[in-house]
C-alpha cells in the first residue's frame, strides 16, 4: 500500500480565519499542517516561496499542497523556480481561488508580479467561485491552463473563503480526494 500524503495548507494574503475552510481542515484533521508564514499582512514573495520550499524539503513522504488566494501564487511561483528533483515530494495541489495580482490594486501584493504562467510538475486543481472579485472566470481559466490543471467553477460563492459560507466545504474535500486516488 502506498503511503498517504500529508497535506500543507498555504493561506493567502492575511491568513485564513477561524472560520475559513482551510482552518476547519486543520482543526478537524491530523493531515493537514498550516505552513506559517512570517508576516501574513505584509507578504514578501521571496520569503513566502523560500517557506514553502524549506517545508517541502524537511518533509518525508509524499505531500500534497493545498492552497488559497495568495497561497496558489506563492505555490506557482516555487514550482516556476524550483528544480524538478526538489518538487518531487509534492505529489498533487489543489489550488483554490488564485487571485489576478497582475491587475489587483493592493500595494502589498505586487512584489508577487507577475503572476508565474508555468505549467506545474504535479497533477494539479484550479478552483474558482464565478464572481471572485479577485480574478475574473477567463484569468482564473487561464491560470489553471497554463498550469496544466484541472479547472473547477463552483458558481456564485465569491472568493472562496469564509464569508463564502463554504464551513468545512465537502466538495473542497472531494475535490482533494481525486488528486490522490
């Protein structure tokens, strides 16, 4: 029997709250691990993306990485710059509403410019609420084709988070299943 992955939770930018889907993985599940970032209101990409590859690298076993907002960004960036042999660990990634920081108006973010249009070396998910005020269907459509993932539209639920009303989001759980069957 193949063993099971763990999975990372990469928060966006000011973290996830206690109410987000991301938190209620965490709380409800010894699988998932938050990876802490230094300063989650004041995001440097190169912090964040040198975070990610330390916990991928002191990881044993396979991983799956389980991003949000920011958090998909920091994900494609890594795997942009990351040598293969050092990506292997990561055997999948669902990647859950990737923001359009090319076009995002938010001073803290644009150190993080331009968003990484790579295809990424692990199966990944692209999922996105239509009427995410962060990215627009064909930018978030065009994320998850660059990075030769799957693409999910859920419908009207916004930019995924808490005030989604998404509470432990099953289908996020489904989701996640499929990229390690």
């Amino acid at each position: 029997m193949a063993q099971q992955p763990a999975y990372l939770l990469l928060p966006g930018f000011q973290n996830s709250d206690h109410e987000h889907w991301q938190s209620i993985w965490e709380r409800t599940d010894p699988a998932f691990r938050r990876l802490e970032q230094k300063d989650w209101d004041h995001p440097d990409p190169e912090d964040w993306t040198e975070t990610l590859d330390r916990a991928v690298q002191a990881h044993d076993g396979p991983l799956v990485l389980v991003a949000h907002s920011l958090g998909c960004v920091t994900v494609a960036r890594w795997a942009a710059r990351t040598p293969a042999p050092r990506t292997t660990p990561v055997v999948g990634a669902l990647l859950v509403a990737p923001p359009d920081i090319d076009h995002a108006d938010v001073p803290e973010l644009a150190g993080f410019r331009p968003v990484p249009l790579r295809p990424l070396p692990f199966p990944s998910i692209v999922v996105v609420g239509s009427d995410d005020p962060w990215a627009a269907p064909e930018r978030s459509r065009l994320f998850a084709e660059s990075w030769g993932a799957r693409y999910v539209e859920l419908g009207p639920y916004g930019h995924l988070n808490a005030t989604s009303g998404l509470g432990a989001w099953s289908r996020g759980r489904e989701l996640l299943a499929e990229l390690t069957d």
